[in-house]
C-alpha cells in the first residue's frame, strides 16, 4: 500500500510539473518578450512622434525620415522594427492628414478632417500618423500564433 | 486496532507530501505572478526613464544653444545618467555609463547630422539613448538574470538650419 501511495505521489508531482508549473514559466518567458518588445515599440513611435512634433518641416519628408530614425534605433535594439510601407489600415505610412476651418462660420464650427490640405483662406491643422511593427519570436508556441507573436504601434502627432 | 493506527499514519503521510508538492506548485505560482509585476514595472521605468531623459538632454541642447546665443552643446553621457535617475530612480537601482559595472547601465551617443549629409540618417543634431538594465526575479537570484533594452532617438529642436555651429559634445 505504501508502495502505492509513493507511485501516486511521483505521477502527481509529474503530472502538477506538466500541465501547471512548465506551462506557466513558459508562459512567463513569452510574457516578458511580448511586454519589453511592446516597450520598445512604443517607446520608438514616441520617437517618431516627438522629431514630427519638433521638426515639421523635416516631418512632410516623412517616410524617409520615418526609416532613417528606425534604422537608427534598430542598431541598438533586441527587437528588429519595421516601418511599414502601408499601415494596417491600408493608408501610407507616415501620411499626413489635415484639420481646416472655414473663417467667419463662428465659435462653434469644428475643424473639418480630410486627406488633402486645406484651402488658402482656411486655418489649416497638420497632423502625421506613423505606425510600427515587430514579430517576437515565442520560446513557447501559444495557441492560435504558433512560435511568433505580431505587434504593432499607431499614433498620431500634430505638428502644425 | 494496531493495522488501522498505522494505515491511518500512512495515509496523514501521504497527504503531507501532496500538500507539499501542491504548496510548492502554489508557492511558485505566487512567486511568478508577483515578479511579472515586478517585472512589468522595471519595463515601464525603463522606458519611461529613457524616453524622458532623451528628450531633457535634446530640450537642454536647444537650451544652451539659447544661453550661448551661437553654439550646440550636448550634455555628457554622465548627465543623461542624471536625468534618467531623475525619472526612473526609484523604482529602479541609480544608473551609471559603464557597460560593464553599472546597472542600469545608460549609453548616450550624439551624432551631428546637422549638414544633413550622412545618408540614412534624420537629419539634425540627435541623441541616441540605450538604457539596459539587468533584471533578476524575487527568489531567483543566483541566474545571469534577465536583460531589459531600450532604445530611443531624440533630435535637437532646429539644429538642421540657420547659422548655427555645433561643438564637438555633440
């Protein structure tokens, strides 16, 4: 009987390392490849974000601008960055956008937002939109992504 | 009487080793849950840290730009150390610049692309900014520890034009 307890207890300890305590420290070293290549992407759209902010003449040279900064930063980075060509929602990347008001319609008119610059008696706003991406390669496959992970960052800045 | 006192031993032995082995499960699972805290904190001062003291040292170059009324100068990797432990100190230990003995360990590079002649690179005076900081995990001190690197670029407000010159700091 003794004998048969210390078998049941070995295929227990077996059984907790297998399906509890391996699946959560793989889970654990993914989770710190997604949550610091996740820092780092949105810490490089801040880049981008701050030199459109700080450079707005630069910032309509976008795309090249946008490469040379996140090739730059690739030198020095765990994870590869890309800028895409295309965004996922399928505009440029790096494209600019534009708010216009109309003079004399009055305090309460808002800006009207369109893909092309204002007319030359509207007050024009500027804005640039980047988005990054990175694939983080999984030490443990996760269900439904296999042994990579996509991650992406978006956002927009005014820069006039 | 006697062979059930003992069957009744074995059995309270039995359940001791399984409440030791499921603690242990339930130990290490606490332990994880608290340094993925831990951890997510040291990601969010990290990069926190260098973000911020990229753009102070690139705000303090336009800054003496302003004070000299003729010159960039860039501020020493020793003071962008300073401006990082002035955003992410604590949480995080107090950073330094040597690779080797310093934890989180900041690598500051100017670069002068003010003439905008250097292909592949924005345009400006700019700052590079590589914080690393090697994390080790609650109740796992013994290991190498994980390495936590993040890499930020900040550009010089209006370096790229006008009369300007640029020292060598930069």
């Amino acid at each position: 009987m003794l004998k048969n307890r210390r078998a049941s207890v070995s295929v227990e300890l077996a059984l907790t390392f297998l399906f509890v305590l391996l699946p959560l420290l793989g889970a654990g070293a993914d989770g710190v490849l997604l949550i610091s290549a996740q820092a780092q992407l949105n810490t490089a759209l801040q880049a981008l974000d701050y030199f459109a902010f700080t450079n707005p003449t630069a910032a309509t040279n976008t795309t090249d601008t946008g490469t040379d900064i996140i090739g730059q930063i690739n030198n020095a980075s765990i994870y590869h960055i890309i800028f895409p060509a295309i965004t996922s929602s399928g505009v440029a990347n790096a494209s600019l956008s534009y708010g216009c008001l109309t003079p004399g319609q009055g305090a309460a008119t808002t800006f009207a937002y369109q893909s092309t610059p204002c007319a030359a008696n509207q007050t024009q706003q500027t804005f640039v939109t980047y988005q990054v991406k990175t694939t983080v390669p999984l030490l443990i496959p996760l269900p439904g992504y296999g042994s990579s992970f996509p991650l992406s960052a978006t956002g927009s800045v005014q820069t006039q | 009487m006697r062979r059930l006192t003992q069957a009744v031993r074995h059995r309270s032995g039995a359940v001791a080793v399984e409440f030791a082995v499921s603690g242990l499960a339930l130990f290490g699972f606490v332990l994880v849950l608290i340094n993925m805290g831990l951890l997510g904190l040291s990601i969010g001062a990290l990069a926190h840290g260098v973000q911020a003291a990229a753009r102070t040292a690139a705000v303090q170059a336009a800054k003496n730009y302003v004070n000299s009324g003729s010159t960039y100068s860039c501020p020493a990797p020793a003071s962008v150390a300073t401006y990082f432990n002035n955003f992410a100190n604590p949480p995080l230990p107090v950073s330094g610049t040597s690779a080797t003995a310093s934890n989180p360990y900041i690598n500051a590079v100017w670069t002068n692309n003010s003439s905008n002649a250097t292909a592949g690179e924005p345009p400006g005076v700019y700052l590079t900014l590589t914080g690393t900081y090697v994390w080790h995990p609650i109740g796992f001190n013994f290991g190498p520890g994980i390495t936590l690197k993040i890499t930020t670029l900040a550009t010089v407000l209006g370096s790229a034009s006008g009369g300007a010159t640029v020292d060598a700091s930069c």
